[in-house]
C-alpha cells in the first residue's frame, strides 16, 4: 500500500548537502547555487569514493579472465544489474541492458528493432516535445526503412494533446516514442495511459526516462513501456553509462547493434552466432567503473527514499514557481498540471543566454538555450529559454538567490 504523504519524512537537505563537496564552493566570489540538474547532476562523496576504489584495488577487465581482480570487477560491474532492475521493477535482471547513455540505447532500440521491423508506410508516432535523442535516431531509421514519423501535438500549457494522439495511432503504427518527463518544460506525461493505448493498436512503446528517473518511483511493469532507457549522469552517478530496460519477449528476437567482444557465442571466417541479451547488445570493453558508480547510485538515492525525494522537490518546485512568478516579465514556457524539477522561463526583451551570463556572474548555475529540444521550443515561438532545474540538495534559499539573480540581470536592461 502506498505510503501516506503525511507520514513520509521530511528530508534532512543540509546532512544530505554534506555529501555533495561540489557544493560548498565559491564561484565568482559567490557560494555555487546548482541549477542544472536537469543536463547533469551531482555526484554524492559515497559514489566517488567507490569509483576511486575501484580504480585503486580493482582495475581489470570482465568477463575475460580467471584470475581473482578479474572475477572481483566482473562481480561488482555486474552486482549493478539485478539492482537497476529492482529500482526500476523489471522482471529479470537480462532485462536490463547497459549503454553509454539514454542517446545509445535510444539508438541501439532504433537501429536493432527498427530496422528489423519497419518497412514502407509504416508508422512511428513521437512528441512534439521530445529530446533531439528521441527525434534523430527515428528520423535516420525512417529514411532507410521507408517508415513515416508522426508527431503529438502540445497544448499551449505544455501538456501533450491526448485525443489529438489517439487519432495518430493507426494499424500500421509500429513504433511510439515519448519522454517521460520533458527536458525543456518539465511536464510528466501520462506515459501508462500512452502505453496502454499504443498497445491496443498494436505498437511498441519506448519511453525516454532520462528526467524522471532521478526524481520519481518508476515502474517499468506498471507502466507496461516495451523499452525504457534512462542515464546515470542524471541520477548522481558518472557520465558515459546508461541502461536500456527492454522486455525479454522483445529483446530475444532482436539482432546485435553492435559487432565485437562479448556479443558472440561463437566465430569463424564462415559464421558467427550470437550472445544471449543483455550481452548480445554489449559489444566490447565496458564502461566497469561506471557501472559501479551506478550502483552506489541507486543505493544513495535507496538511504534518501525516493518518496521523500519526491515529495521533497515536488514542494521546492512550487516554492520557485511562487517566487518566479512574481518577477514582472517573467513568462513560463510550459505550465503542465504535472510538472517534475524544471522551470523554463523567458523574457521578451532579453535573451536567455544573457541571464545566464549575469546569472552566472553571481554563482548561480542554470542552463540556457533549446535543451536540445529545438521544436518544443520552436513550438511556443521562442529560440531559447532558461531553465533552472532542481535536485533534493537544493534549498529554498537557492530559489531566493535565482530570483535575487534574475532581478539583478533584469536591472542592466531597464
């Protein structure tokens, strides 16, 4: 049973932020107000600690040797798999597939079960507001295959327009692609609802969770998404690792993305066949390191509880959007009724990436321009935004400095 939102406990933010060195520094003078979780968060002392470990007692290659270093990193680099799939309640552990990134293992779905199953006319539906990762790589298989893209239109208060998807969805709909959590607007979509539906017109469903993982309990079963792919960078873990989540039924009939170690099961000059998943798709020497780091991860974010989390941002959230709204000028760019930890926000006579520039001036670390979201952006008229972003290490008192900041900007242009 769902725990009571009364009864979750509040979180201890200054304990939490005695984790985070990164953030008791001074940038031009000014304590580092951390706003940019949404491209790249922070990296807790207990996952550095372990990833030094493992560098300094170790270091070796997996699955590759009989000696014990060998066997100690195949056990740690592969203690990551069972855990990413109970964080994310996959069914089995060989569900759980490890990639650079959120881009490779849209990638690899694109290129391994698109270009197996797409021919001429048929459809791929995504969003207006997806990330230029969940647009290029179906727009590549598209021009090979003969596959038409379809896009969801977005409401102007940044929430995707449902009935206008349940027209797009047709017999030859073979594919849907949607985020979970909008990069550039923070809007949650209703990703079981698009599962479910997609499903009934007989699609695969792939779901880009790279913003809601770090930020939500999700449920792969629950949701009923085929494909989920996520990046540990976003989640206090290092850059250069991701995680496919595919459905076993679907994975076991798609071929190899990539050609080389670890993917075989047998060569010769004549024929080779190929590995089992997950490691049919793990071609070559792994990011290890990184796959531990992801491990320590998931069990920070297990100590903070991700309902206190959850509750915890979902306040902060509301706490800012109070305070930004009061600064004349000041319009949002996406006002979804279900929003995670991102704010976009413009102004008609100043460009984005010069708040950014005085905002930066003041210690205070945002992100401005299209988020690599281009057509989002182009959606609601503007060429950029800025967008502050936020993680359970922030403060109100960081709100309160963003809007001092913004203030301060706004003065060089009156």
């Amino acid at each position: 049973m769902p725990q009571a939102v009364k009864d979750i406990p509040v979180l201890n933010v200054e304990k939490i932020r005695e984790d985070f060195p990164v953030l008791h520094q001074q940038v031009n003078g000014h304590p580092l107000v951390y706003l940019d979780n949404g491209a790249s968060s922070q990296m807790p002392v207990q996952v550095a600690e372990r990833l030094d470990h493992y560098h300094r007692y170790e270091h070796a290659n997996v699955h590759r040797g009989i000696h014990t270093l060998s066997q100690k990193a195949t056990d740690a680099y592969e203690a990551a798999r069972p855990k990413v799939a109970a964080f994310i309640n996959a069914a089995e552990e060989h569900e759980i597939i490890y990639t650079t990134g959120t881009t490779d293992s849209i990638n690899l779905v694109a290129n391994s079960f698109g270009l197996t199953h797409f021919s001429e006319g048929d459809e791929v539906i995504l969003s207006e507001m997806e990330h230029h990762a969940n647009i290029v790589p179906w727009q590549m298989v598209a021009e090979k295959t003969g596959a038409v893209i379809k896009v969801i239109p977005v409401t102007d208060s940044g929430e995707l327009d449902l009935e206008a998807y349940k027209k797009l969805l047709t017999p030859r709909t073979k594919m849907v692609a949607v985020v979970h959590v909008s990069n550039a607007l923070g809007t949650v979509n209703p990703v079981k609802e698009i599962t479910d539906l997609a499903h009934e017109a007989g699609s695969v469903v792939l779901i880009d969770g790279a913003q809601a993982v770090p930020h939500q309990k999700v449920d792969v079963q629950e949701i009923g998404a085929d494909f989920y792919a996520f990046s540990a960078h976003k989640m206090f873990g290092p850059t250069g690792f991701g995680i496919l989540y595919g459905r076993k039924s679907l994975l076991d009939g798609m071929p190899p993305y990539r050609g080389g170690g670890d993917m075989i099961d047998k060569v010769t000059f004549e024929e080779t066949t190929y590995n089992v998943p997950p490691f049919r798709f793990e071609a070559g020497t792994p990011p290890i390191a990184a796959s531990i780091g992801l491990s320590e991860a998931i069990d920070y974010i297990g100590r903070v509880g991700m309902d206190q989390i959850e509750k915890y941002e979902a306040k902060l959230v509301e706490y800012a959007v109070e305070k930004l709204r009061k600064i004349d000028g000041l319009r949002f760019i996406g006002e979804a009724e279900e929003r995670a930890s991102v704010i976009s926000f413009v102004f008609d006579h100043i460009h984005a990436s010069d708040i950014g520039t005085i905002l930066d001036k003041k210690g205070i670390a945002v992100r401005t321009g299209h988020h690599c979201a281009q057509p989002i952006l182009r959606r609601f008229g503007v060429p950029a935004t800025t967008r502050a972003s936020f993680a359970f290490y922030n403060r109100e008192d960081d709100v309160d400095r963003l809007v001092e900041g913004i203030e301060y900007a706004k003065s060089f242009f009156e």
